[in-house]
C-alpha cells in the first residue's frame, strides 16, 4: 500500500513536471526488424566500457536497417539527461515519460505498445533479463529473448569473496549464480564477452540452449601520436562505480607506486574515472593525480608511457585494456585483466603479480624504448578479434 502511495505521488509530481517542460509524445515508428534494448541505464559512452560497447552494437543495429527501441530500467525520469538526444539523432526510439491526453505514458505502457511488434529483445545484465524476460514473453511469446551477460556476474563476486573474505561478497555471488543459471536457461540466446566466460559458464554447469560471443568493439585509432621518448608518466581509467577499479587504485598507492618511486620519484601516474568516492579522492597527491571523470582522454593516452591496471578480481573483458590497445599504448596488468585477450609473445613482459613483479615490469616498459616500441607495433594485433567487421557478423548471425 505504501508503496503505491509512493509511485501515486511520483507520477504526479512528474506529470506537472511534463506539462512544464512541454515534452513532446515520441512517434513509434516500426520497421521490418524491430528490436528492444533495455540496460539499467541509457548508455554513458564515456563513462564506462559496457556502455561503450552497447553503443557500438546499436551503431550497427541502426547501420542494418533494424528499428532500434530503447529502455532504461534506472533513471528513466531523467528524460532531461545528454545521452537521449544522442541515441535519438541515430534514429533509436528511446522511452522518455511523456503525457497522453494528459495520461502519464509509463515505461509498462510503452512495453505493451511496442512489444506486441518485436522480434527480438536484448536484456543486457542479471538483474534486467531476470526482470523483463517473463514480462515480454507475456506480451509477445514469439520474440526471441537474448540474454547479454556483460560480464559473468557470479565469478566476479565469487573471485571478491576469495579475495577479501567477504560474506556479502559470498552472498552476491551466490545470489547471481541463481540469476545467470536461470537466465541462460531461459533464454533463446545467450550473449558472453568472452570465450573465458564461456569457459566459466561450462565449469559451473550452466548450459544455455545457445552462447554467442559479442566483446568490446575496438579499432586503432589513428590520432594516436608521440613515440617513446617524448612521453612519461603512467595511467589508469576506470569508472569507480565498479568495485574492481576501486580496489585497483587502492593497490597501486599502497603495493605498487612506492617500490617505482623507490627507482623513479619523478614518476607520476594519472587516475581517471566517474564517480570518484572519497576514500579515493584522498589518495590525491603530486604523483598520484586524481583526475575525476576526463570528457577527452586522448591527450592522456598519447602522452603517458605505459597503462598499468592491477586488477585483483573482475570478470568478462576489461574494457580499460582494449581502449590503451586502441591508442598503441603498452599495457602492464594482471591475468585478471588478461582475461579475453591474447597478448602473444609479449604476455610474459605485460602480465605481472601484484606488488614488486608488477613494479620492475612496468619500469622495464617505461625504461626499454626497444621494448617498448615492440609492444606499441603489436597493438593492432592484439585487437584483431575485437574490430567492428568481426562483431557485426557475429551480431547478424546472432539475430537471423
């Protein structure tokens, strides 16, 4: 009962709220191949890596003539926000709370209104097939349900837990170990960022009816400039609303940075990401530089002289790793962040143990320009498996 009381007084502050914002009712229009995305948020592109990917694979949607719809399960009342108009000026019908002869059109009935004309739906993340899947096959049983991991949410947590000894972490784990079984089982596609995760689902005894892997999309970018000798300091990205990027930062201030300044004093390292918490904040110094959220990175990724992400625990692709690939970057992380990616014969120069081997790799790379030079040149081999032509066939061949 409260509960509704609640959602009663929402939809009416929101509804005086549209009539003074004079927001305008959506058109729906269907093609031949309609399609509905719904992730817990409109993607933030840059801002994190899942959201970067997602709105790689809706360019490509749009570039082959499907009918992109698309719902955010989180912050659906911010109609406001930067990230709508973007999706809108691709041709994505994106929900935004709108009024209907004065009647509050809700994200429920924009499901009811478009579902019915779908052939597909993406549910990306545990949490969102768990919660959209039954409500869609309600209202369209032949729309075949994709569910897109993003990353294999069990292992993640499970790898915390035998890390930290955390008993909430043993608890997420155990919650989404429950989630993604009934999910992949459930669902007519399953979606996996690497053949690792796959890997993981088969040794959990999870066997979806049929697995697909769609990665991180990443291309060479050509603005990448400034050879060895007129870069220095080192860098890392990564959205702090992801528990693995926190705890990343926290070991290179205590277990990593010391024994380089012990060689190197001079030595900065640059930290960039969204949402930076307080306890991160606080680590802020003259060599350890808290950036916060940083709307162009390019200017850090052709100046710094090696990407360094000690990451402890984690699952799926680290987007981080792919985006130094793209600007010819030389990388230095741990075989958590190796995870989907196949870094040849430079694997025993670029994946470290954290603490002292993690220290001397990344001052080999920093101080070796032959070295160096090698692992710049490898780059776009390393990406090879991740370009857009590699992922859109993958992608069509998902949704025949």
């Amino acid at each position: 009962m409260l509960q509704s009381i609640k959602i009663f007084f929402r939809h009416l502050i929101l509804k005086n709220q549209l009539k003074k914002e004079k927001i305008t009712s959506p058109k729906y229009v269907f093609g031949k191949k309609n399609i509905l995305i719904v992730d817990e948020h409109i993607p933030e592109f840059d801002k994190d890596s899942g959201s970067r990917r997602m709105t790689e694979i809706i360019k490509i949607l749009i570039k082959n003539d499907f009918k992109v719809f698309l719902l955010s399960d989180q912050k659906e009342y911010r109609f406001n926000q930067e990230y709508v108009p973007y999706f809108e000026k691709m041709g994505v019908i994106v929900y935004k709370p709108h009024l209907v002869n004065n009647k509050l059109i809700t994200k429920e009935k924009f499901l009811h209104t478009i579902t019915p004309k779908l052939s597909w739906a993406i549910l990306s993340r545990p949490d969102i097939y768990d919660k959209y899947n039954d409500v869609i096959k309600n209202l369209n049983p032949k729309c075949t349900l994709i569910y897109d991991m993003v990353d294999f949410h069990y292992i993640r947590f499970l790898r915390e837990f035998e890390l930290t000894n955390s008993e909430i972490a043993l608890s997420q784990a155990n919650k989404y170990k429950e989630i993604e079984t009934s999910n992949c089982l459930n669902s007519d596609v399953t979606i996996a960022v690497s053949n690792k995760d796959k890997e993981y689902l088969e040794e959990s005894n999870i066997v979806p009816k049929s697995v697909k892997i769609i990665s991180n999309i990443h291309e060479p970018n050509p603005k990448t400039s400034k050879d060895f000798n007129k870069r220095k300091d080192l860098l890392f990205i990564g959205g702090f609303k992801h528990a693995p990027n926190i705890d990343a930062v926290k070991q290179l201030h205590s277990n990593i940075m010391p024994l380089i300044w012990n060689k190197s004093p001079d030595i900065k390292i640059h930290i960039i990401g969204s949402n930076v918490p307080n306890e991160i904040k606080a680590l802020h110094s003259e060599n350890f530089i808290i950036h916060g959220f940083v709307e162009d990175v390019t200017t850090f990724f052709n100046s710094c002289k090696v990407f360094i992400a000690p990451l402890q625990y984690g699952a799926g692709i680290k987007g981080k790793i792919g985006q130094s690939f793209e600007y010819n970057l030389p990388v230095v992380t741990t075989t958590i962040g190796l995870e989907g990616f196949n870094f040849h014969s430079h694997e025993k120069n670029m994946v470290a143990e954290i603490g002292e081997d993690f220290a001397l790799k990344t001052l080999e790379i920093y101080n070796n320009e032959k070295l160096w030079n090698e692992i710049h040149e490898n780059c776009v081999k390393i990406l090879t498996p991740f370009s857009t032509n590699y992922t859109e066939s993958i992608l069509l061949e998902t949704l025949k």
